[in-house]
C-alpha cells in the first residue's frame, strides 16, 4: 500500500495556508508531535501541546502564527489549525475500498438501477427499484431493500442493512453494523383481547437522510410511524445511537455515540450532544443547544445554551453515604425551612 | 408499488368499528390529521390534538364516541381509537419482503428442514439440523447456527444472527444486526495462573423465545450459562437492547430503546420498561412494574407500581452548582441536625 | 448431538483438584444445583445456596474443602470452586463450528494468506493482503478489511465487521455484530464554508488487540485517528461496548456490557468496569480501579479503588419530591451555612 507524498509548498497550496520553510520538504505523512518523524506532518491544535511541540522530529507542523516563532521544525501557517489538519488527513487517506464493478456475487434486482461508476462489492442483496447514484461505493454483505435510494458519492460500509423506502442524500457515509429503516417501537396495548398484550402499529412512512450525512457503526435508525423519520444535511452521527421513529434532526446537529433519540423528537440545527444522552419523546430542541455527557433531556429546551443532568463521581465510600442522603433531600429541605422559620 | 384500499364501511368491518358518514367514501392510505388528505384515514388519540382534528382534510377520521360531532369528516367510532388505528394500519401495510422459495444463493446445510411455504433470501446460512417452520421469512444475510428453530410465522429481517441452540416461536419478528445467543459474559479471575486473567466460563444453556415476540434492531441476547436465557410470550423489544446470560422475563413485558438487564436478573409480567433503564444481576422484578427513562434498577422490587432514579436537568450552569453540592449532601445533613439540636 | 462425558476420577484429574466419592461415576453434563440430575456435575462457589446444595439431586458437586461432609453426593474438592467450575465448562462444551477448510461461497482475494488449518465459513469476504492464522475460525457472513491480520486460534462468530489494517492477536473470540476499525468520530467545525457543518479528519491510525481478548457481541472498537487504538492482552469486553478511537486498554482489564470509553482515553491494567459506565475522553485511569454500574466518569483516577455516580433509586413518587430538591441544592446548602451564621 503505497501512501501519498507531497511538498511542503503543495500542501501550502491545497491547504490553502502559507508556509515557512524549505519548499521542497518531503512529507509522506500525519502524526502527533510526540511520535513525528522528519518526513512527516504535525499539528499545534491545543495550547496544552506547547511543550510537546518544542521537542517535535515532525518535518513540518500545522501552527497558528503566533507559533512559528516556537515551532522547531518547517510550518504550514493558519488561523484554524485544526480545521486545516483535518483538510489535510484527507490528502493522506488511503482509500481501503476498492472502486468500480459489480462484484459476481452481489445479488441484484433486475428493477434496479445502478449507475455505471457505482461499486457494489461481494455478497451485497440490492431489492427492487432501487436506485444506486453515480460514485456511489456499497461494502461486501449490505443488503438494500426494495425502493430505496442511494444517492451519489455514498459509502456504505460492510454488512449495512438498508430497509425498503429509504432515501439516502449525496455524500453520505455508513458505518458497518448499522441499520436504517427497521420499524419504530408501535404498539398499542390491548387489555381486551384474549391473550393480552400489545398489537404492532405497522410502520408506513420511511426514513429521509440529508446531503453530507455521516452514520457511524452500530447505530439504528427507525423509519416513521406515518411520515418519515427525518435527518438533516451535514448531521454527524458517532456509533451505537439509536434514533426513534419520527425524530428529526436539524442540519449540522452532531451527536457523539451511544446516545439516544426518542420517538416524535425535533432536534434543531447546529445542535452538539455529547456521548451517551437520552432524550425523550415527542420534545422540540431548539437551534445551537448543547447537551453534556450521559445527560437525560426530560423537557423541551427552545433556548440555546449548554444542559445537563446526573450526579457527580465519586470515590464509592463517600458516593453511598451521599447518595443515601440523596433519597432525604425532600425532607431535609422541609427541615431546613422549619429551622429558618424559628430563627425569625 | 400499489396500496390497498377499502371503502369506510369495509374499514368498519375490518375493524369491528362502527362508522358515521358515506359507508362508500374510499380510503387508500393512513396519515396524522395534519397531512392527511380526503382519500385519507386518521385518527385521534390524544386529547390535545383536539383543534388539529377541526382543520383536517382527512377522508374520514378513527376517534372516540364524545368526538364524532367535532369530527368534519366521515368517522370511525371506537372506544379505543389508538388501538383502533393500530389495527387499521395492518391493513394499509404493504409488504417489503419477497416470499416464497430458497433464493440459489442461500447456504443450506442437508440436514436442516425448511418448510415449503418458507421463504429463505440471498445469502442467508443454515446450519445443521436447523428447523424453519411454515410461512417462515428469513431475509438476506441471515445466518442461522446448528441446532437451532424457528418456527411458523417467524420473520427474520435482513442480517440478524442466530447461533446454534436457539429456539424461536411462532410469529415472532426479528430486525436487522440482532443478535440471539452470543455467549454469556462469564468468566472467573484467576490470580493464580501464569498469565492471569480470566478463564472463560463456557456457556452452555441456550435461549428460548415465546410466541409473538418483536425483537428490534441491533439487540443482544446472550444464551444461559448452564440454563436458557428466557424471553416470554408477546413480549416486545425496541432497538438496542441487551439482555445477559440466564435473564428471564415475563409474558407481555415491553422494553423501549437502549435498556440493559444484566445476568439472571427474572423480570415478571405486564412490566414496561422506559428507555436507557439499566437493571443489574442477579434481581427479581415482579409483575406490572414500571421504570421510567434512564433508571438504574439496583434492587429486587417486588411490588407493582413506578420506580425511578437519577438527577433532573438544568441549564449547565445552575447544574454545576448543584452538582457540586451533592457531594456534600451528607455533610450538610449532619450539619443540618446540628443546628436542630441546637435549636431544641 | 453426542455431548462429552467423563468418570469423576478423570474430571478431578483433568481439572486439577481432588474427589471424594466413587471415582467410576459418569459425568455427562453441568447444571445448577436445583436443576442437575445425577449424571451431572454442579458448583456451590456462593454461599448463600449452601441450603440447595443440601438437597441437589446432582451427581457431583465441586466444593470448597469445608463443605465436603454438607454435600449429599460426590464432590471434586477445589479451593477455588469457580474457577474450577469454569475450567470444566469448557470440558463439556460441544464446539458448535464446523472446523476445516474454505468454504467455497467465500470470496477471498487471491493476495490474502490463509493457514491451511484455518476455517472461513459460507459467505465470508476478506481483503487484499488479509493473514488469517493456524486454526482461526471465520464465521458465516464475516468481512475482512485489507492488510488486516487475525492470528492464530482467533474465533470469529457470524456477520463480526473487521475494517482494513486492523491486528487481532492470537486466540481472540469476537461475537456476532460487532464493528472493528470503523473511522473514529473526528470532524473539525467549520464556521467558516458556504455549507457551513464539519470537515471530516481522516482517520489513519488502525487497530491492535492483543492475545487473548475476548469481545462480545454487537461491539464497536474504531480506529485510530493517526496512531492506533489498542486492547491490552486477555481484556474482555461485554456486549454493546463502543470504544472510541486512540483508546488503550490494559492488559486483564474486563468491561461489562453497554460501556462506553470515549477518546483518546487511557485505562490500565487489572480494572473492572461494570455495566452501562460511560468514561470522557482524555481521561487516564490508573490500574486495579473499579467503577460500579451505570457511573459517568468525568475525571482522571490514579489511585486504585471504586468510584461511583449517580443518585439512587425510588418509588417514582418519592423520587419526584427528591429530584426537584436537586435543583435546588446550591440554594438549601447556602441557606444552611445562614442558618449556621446566626446561630454563631
């Protein structure tokens, strides 16, 4: 696997930044300042890494220019380094898949429509009507149910389970391991039958992914109970999140993994949601709201602004005993206005 | 892709519902009341959709007997209108999947036996002495271990995984990237070997699943130790849940997103379970409980009724401050029968 | 199905401890202490059903040397009954994957190294430059990413996603679902584009699991962003564990189910992690630790011990009172400190 490698002067100009240095320093790839060496790019994105940069092999470091006075080695020069060090990992990405052609042993629908400079790898079931756009890249085992569309430029990981009725935009890459358009949890409960228990709501609409999507691995996306389960443009979406039937999602909203979305919630635009939040059902979330980690959001939030929710860590010992007071807290409150009334 | 579609009388007697208005108003769809248009069905459920029921341009409208004189449109009149819309949205169902047949591509161990009225998709694999009852859908990429049945009326969505020793019941649905019977999380530590670390604890039992269970997407349920994992009659589980070695539950019991119930914990009938609810092992949870979103159970509840856990949430800001002083809380309870003491 | 049977004078022998009884009875089985019959071997390793083993029908009962003269029937003598009782699960275990040869719905690219003892099931994919070690089992429907190794006696359950240039070390067991390599969650904000929304950092580290390892079903382990994520030897992992990229792991250290380890995070050697812990990213923990169920930890730990979050568990009733003294802490623990003034 050959990588590729670039002068410092032709990464100055696809980054568009300036550089200081030597023009024609060689650089074949990315590392951190710690473990850099002389062919290699580096970034200064975090004040903390200050001292880390002093001692840095690194044969060029993305700094901002304020550093290039500190910086040992030859520079890439801009006001956003960790924005023009993620414009670099790209130059540098090997690409894993390989492109072109319908692998023999994709099973396909003969309703299908694939286009021509789509790649669809080994193993992979495409359904009825389905459309696969131009660029398009389906990974080995996915499964593509009937009248669902993938739109151009599409990366579907291994082993991605698409339902039926499900559009997918432009650009939108999927982790392994996920699955999109499973049925919403409808059920109504029926107390009156003779075996008890719960009759399925069957699940009509679909599910509707933006432009510029990406899903990580392990996650599941419901389709709609009657309309669709909606996702915005530019959404970033980590692993494991599950997200309910009729939930929409405002484009730019990022959300970090295991966190969980249910049923009929509106999330609003260039909204960020932390690692393992639980937001419940049928709540509206306005624009630029920040949720921190693991937190429970129980009410709607219009107001943009940072929530949380939890108790805090503790060693286990001093955790029990506060903990226990947690089960008081009412009471104790009760006393505590007791106590002020006598002091009046 | 054709729908189906049915007069408002036939409607009425589908569904063992009276009705009010044109018995031949023809219905070819279900939507909310807001979208709905008049060759339409819709239904009313919650008393504050009350003024959107006065505007809708819905065909005719599922809602309680109090309601058909609010009602503009021809109306379905159920005592129970969500589980009448249940029902009807059975009815409107199309059905994704192809049926009928072994798809050539299937891998079919000899020994196993396939119902003729089976339908075994692409790709899908079976292992030996395998039992696939009638009317039985097992979508693509399925794999099915040794030993292991499935029977009449089951669906299995595309890529769920069965090992051996797995008996399923009749009508039950499975979605896609599920997992039944991974191996227990069992192992016992072993300070005294060369290594240490931890020896593995074979698990030997298996799962049996009821009748008319739905299990959602990217579930686990890992077989028993030395007993079976058990999962009740009509029992029903949204996406992602885990469910350890040797859990029992109960008849009817269901389970929303992301919850967790750890080894050998039995949970009893009628339960509802809110999402992200963690149970530990080893507990015992009697019939007609409720957790609500995000608990974390960590006692045996024996009585029927609601439980709870957790801090509510705040802006970041205030929740910072208090945050803080749950770590005092014991202190400030000491401190607080301090000055009650002094003021006795 | 013919299971393993064995006299009570070969299993001591085989496991290393002594017997009390007659050394020919047959063994052909495990079971608990309530369930077993008298051809089956049983453990008492927990106090609390010492009053079982007084009435177990079992045929042999591994115990501890002071509770030879309470049980009723044969008994293998161990010091560590439960490791004893592990040990002799994997004697009675009936390996459920056929072993040998390459199935030939398997599609191997010809550059790949298969050990001629190894094992890939129907439907299995595997990369460019893929070694697969001696006695390595791939299970049905498994994907193998270019350049990536699995070494020898790994186990590879159905449908189990491997991305490119990920190492598994020798003797690795990774249940079904679960996603290894998939891209970490980088993406740098950029206000400052038309589109405004993310840029995506390549992700250029891989993946390297030590020996040993066992990971359970429905996981995702991501790669690196340049350097790798890394799992220690003999770690093993629950189901549904989401481990972030430039994780590390120490060696013996066992995560349970539904815990998530968030970025660049560090976690030593020796620790227990219990079910549904979420760790932030950044954080190192030291060795020998231990986190109880469901806590966030949002800070480093050094020194070894338990930690804790969260607030406990009540009727919902009681709950709701506390909760919303919560809210109000910073306000009760400033009023005491009042009170506590005038009473000076």
């Amino acid at each position: 696997m050959s990588g590729h490698h670039y002068s410092l002067a032709e990464l100055a100009e696809l980054l568009n930044v300036t550089y200081v240095g030597d023009a024609k320093t060689l650089i074949s790839g990315l590392a951190t300042l710690a473990s850099a060496g002389p062919g290699q790019l580096s970034f200064l994105a975090n004040s903390k890494y200050q001292k880390t940069l002093k001692s840095t092999l690194a044969g060029a470091v993305i700094v901002a220019p304020d550093m290039v006075t500190s910086c040992p080695s030859h520079c890439l020069v801009s006001e956003q380094p960790y924005l023009t060090y993620a414009r670099a990992s790209q130059l540098f990405e090997v690409l894993d898949n390989d492109r072109g052609g319908i692998h023999p042993s994709a099973v396909i629908d003969s309703s299908a429509t694939i286009a021509t400079t789509a790649t669809i790898a080994a193993n992979v079931v495409i359904g009825k009507n389905v459309v696969i756009g131009a660029a398009v890249v389906i990974g080995p085992g996915c499964v593509i149910g009937n009248n669902s569309t993938i739109d151009e430029g599409g990366l579907l990981h291994a082993n991605v389970s698409v339902y039926h009725g499900v559009l997918i935009g432009r650009s939108v890459v999927i982790h392994s391991g996920t699955v999109i358009g499973s049925d919403g949890f409808g059920f109504a409960p029926s107390p009156d039958t003779e075996i008890g228990g719960w009759v399925k709501i069957a699940q009509l609409g679909g599910v509707k992914i933006g432009d510029n999507v990406e899903i990580g691995a392990g996650c599941t996306i419901d389709r709609g109970a009657l309309d669709d389960t909606v996702i915005g443009d530019r959404v970033i979406l980590d692993n494991q999140i599950q997200i309910a039937h009729n939930v929409e999602i405002g484009d730019n909203t990022g959300i970090a993994g295991c966190s969980a979305i249910a049923g009929s919630t509106k999330i609003g635009k260039n909204c960020t949601i932390a690692g393992g939040v639980a937001i419940i059902g049928h709540l509206t979330i306005g624009d630029n709201v920040h949720f921190t980690a693991r937190s429970l959001i129980t009410k709607s939030v219009e107001k943009s602004g940072a929530y949380s929710s939890g108790a805090p860590m503790q060693d286990t010992k001093s955790w029990r005993r506060n903990a226990v007071r947690f089960m008081q807290l009412d009471n104790i409150a009760k006393r505590l206005s007791d106590v002020e009334r006598k002091l009046k």
